[in-house]
DNA sequence: ACAATATGTAAACACTTGATTACATAAATA
DNA sequence: TATTTATGTAATCAAGTGTTTACATATTGT
C-alpha cells in the first residue's frame, strides 16, 4: 500500500489504464470517472491517487472537487522503454542469425547474406 | 498464478524487464538468465513461465536447455497503446484548452488563439 | 443553518505475487 | 553406470493488491 509504485506497476492494472484513456482528451473530476466504472468510489480513488503518485495524472482541485488531468509526458518511461525494442520487430528477419547478420553488416544492402561463423550457442536452430 | 495476465502484467516486474533487456539481443537459456539475478533459479523459472505464457518470449528446447528468445512483436500492445499519447506529450501545449483549439482548427497554422468557448466544466482554469 | 455533494481514509478481507527450500526428472558426461 | 547439469514443480510464506463498507470532512446550494 505504502510501496514505491513505478509507472510499470501503475499502467498494469486495467482499471488504471481505462482511467488515463478516460481522461486522456477531457479532464475530469473523481465522481465523474468512477461513474464509468462498476467498482466502488473509493477503489477509483485509490487507483487515482496511484496514478498521481506516479506522476501520471495532475490533480487540481477547485472547491471540493479535484479534476483529473494526465500528464503525458511521464508516460515517456514507458514509450521509451518499449522502444528500445521496436527495432527488433520491425525487422522482418525470421532467425536470430538473419538478425545479427543485419546488425553486424548494415553497410551491405543485403542484409540477409548465408555466410556463417564459428559455431556459437547462440547460432543453433531454432533460436 | 493461475490468473490470467496480460503483457502489461508481465513488464510490470522489474526482474522481468530485466530479463527482457537481457536477451533481447542474445538468446540465453534459463541457468544463464538467472546467473545475472540475485534471486534463486526456481523465481526466474517463474518469471520465464510468465514471459512465454505472455508470448513475450519463445523457448527453444534443445536437449536438457531451454533457450530463451524474446518475442519483440508482441511487445507491440504495449508500444502501440503507449503510442496513443504521444500526440499528447508532443505537443507543447500548457494548457487543456490551447490542446483543444490546435485539435479543433488545424487549419490554421496559430492554435493558440485565445478566443473563449462558452464556459464549459473543462475550461476552468488550472486544468 | 441544513442538506446534498465531492471526496478522503481506515478497517477488513480475499486473492495474488514473488520468493524460498526441497525434491523430481531428463539429458549430457565421465 | 554413476554423476553432474539444466530444468520443472510443489509446498510454504510474507507482502502487496484491489476491493468493499462505514465513517469523516469540507464545500456548495437551498
């Protein structure tokens, strides 16, 4: 309850990753989004306090009410986390082999030339 | 441990990016993976199961080994989801309102015109 | 002033999670 | 064949998570 959440563990949870779609484009206040939820007002509370903790959303409060707004730049964390890894799917090479042959040999146009190495655990089929 | 879990569960745990990072560019069976870990075999054999069970990675057996190769395509769901806001993020909009008006009047090369909407919940200032 | 509204918080609870230790099994190796 | 190696699995456990109900507090509207 009191652990150290990271944006990781915040978007994990389906109910929290609802909530930011929710108020991606439309600031809203807490009632207003738990309405779109079937769990209880207070659970929504705590997955936004969650969410703010981990500087997902900005709170602003007006009178008694505190309007939700996200604050998309820290979800940067995780876009560029995940990036790291787009250029390994975006690679269309079917073997890890292909793909170190592409990596190692990027001056070469063609990419997917047969010539191999010495054996290496990793070289073996099916990896 | 039965449950369920979706891709976002699966980079919730640090370990477990952890892991990804590491064979992102090198297959490496399971004993190998664990020697880079601090916790015992049997808790990265569980965070393994989890992975493939996420099809985040794949696992090629190749007599007592169990090779371990990640998956990139399928991180997708979370890059493309994540993908979502950075129009969010990347526009250098300070206030909900101005995103607005560039969202509305693309048209025009100034978003930031300060014409006012009829007073609407979501234009109170501060949000 | 009083009632309604928006929200926070605490207690309680079932369930999940991440981890360990101990044991089992199959494959490689001496 | 006996031993080492790579791995899975089960039992167990402490912590963490998501949720509810019940209550508290501050603000707004009548």
């Amino acid at each position: 309850m009191e652990t150290r959440r990271d944006v990781f563990q915040a978007i994990a949870d389906p109910t929290r990753r609802q909530i930011i779609s929710l108020i991606a484009h439309k600031s809203m206040n807490l009632n207003a989004i738990a309405e779109h939820f079937e769990v209880t007002r207070p659970a929504i509370s705590n997955h936004i306090k969650i969410l703010y903790e981990c500087g997902i959303i900005s709170i602003a409060q007006t009178g008694r009410e505190r309007f939700c707004r996200i604050q998309p730049k820290n979800l940067r964390e995780v876009a560029d986390w995940v990036e790291t890894f787009r250029e390994l799917w975006e690679q269309k090479l079917d073997s890890f082999e292909e793909y170190l042959n592409a990596l190692h040999s990027k001056r070469k146009k063609n990419g997917k030339a047969k010539r191999r190495r010495k054996s290496h655990i990793d070289t073996k089929k099916n990896l």
